[in-house]
C-alpha cells in the first residue's frame, strides 16, 4: 500500500517499487522477423519471431515464438542488425531469455495449412545474450547483475 512521504501532501502519488512475479525461459533460436505493432495514440511496440531449437543435437525440431521485445538494449540490438534479420539469405542466431510464455492461436493465413488453427508461444524477449550472424559473433551482452533477495523482478533485461 503506497504511504505519502513526509514531504507530500495526501493528494501526491508516490512512487513505490512494483513487484512482478514472472516465469522466465533461455533458449537457442533464429531470429526470423521483427514486426512494429502498436495501437493509435500508443508509442509503437516491436516483436520479434523467433524458431527456437528444440531436441537432442541430432535430431533438433523448432518451435516458433512470437516475442514482444520489452528490452530497450535488446530493442537496439535488434535494429541495428535488421537488415541481416530480414535478409533472406541469412542466418540469425541468438541466445536469449524470456519471460511469461503462454500459448496463442492463430489461423494459418498461406501455404498447403491456409484456414488452418495453429500455435505459437508468445511472450517477452528480455534479454540477448548473443548474436551470431551466418555464424560470425556480432553481439554479445557481457552486463551481469546483482540477484538480489528482495529486489523486485522485472521483465526489462
């Protein structure tokens, strides 16, 4: 419960440390596309699609996730590699963390599954720990943090 500081009157807000309580998920995926959302009068919001690696080394599956980007750091590193990320020619691997996954359906809109329901994981892209480009090393994120107890958690890596 938010208390007034001694300083402020009964009709000031104060500003108190939310505490979040996510799921959080790392992987091994390649990063496919990046889309710009938003809605009218909103800031416009980034995500990002991503087939992450699945499976034993020798006979690995993909799963696709489609990532909200809640990171401005990870939003940097996506668009200064965009045109490498969308180039066809391509491959861009990252190793990343996640928060809150949850299905979501959709409906196939092309291709021999067009009118079909499918499912993707969708989520938050936190954090990048490293990109690969056509297997050359582009970025790596050599930040650490403290882990705190107590510290509230949050979903901006």
């Amino acid at each position: 419960m938010s208390k007034p500081n001694e300083n402020t009157t009964t009709s000031s807000v104060t500003t108190e440390n939310n505490r979040y309580f996510n799921e959080y998920a790392n992987g091994f995926g390649y990063l496919n596309s990046i889309r710009e959302f938003g809605a009218e009068g909103k800031p416009e919001r980034y995500a990002a699609q991503v087939s992450v690696i699945q499976g034993p080394a020798d006979n690995v599956h993909y799963e696709y996730h489609d990532l909200v980007i809640s990171s401005e750091t990870v939003l940097g590193v996506v668009l200064e590699h965009r045109e490498a990320i969308e180039a066809e020619d391509a491959n861009v691997l990252i190793r990343f963390n996640m928060a809150n996954p949850r299905a979501k359906a959709f409906i196939y809109k092309q291709g021999e599954r067009a009118g079909e329901l499918g499912a993707a994981i969708g989520g938050f892209l936190t954090r990048i720990h490293s990109m690969k480009i056509n297997g050359e090393m582009v970025y790596e994120d050599q930040r650490t943090f403290d882990d705190h107890e107590g510290a509230p958690q949050v979903a901006n890596g």
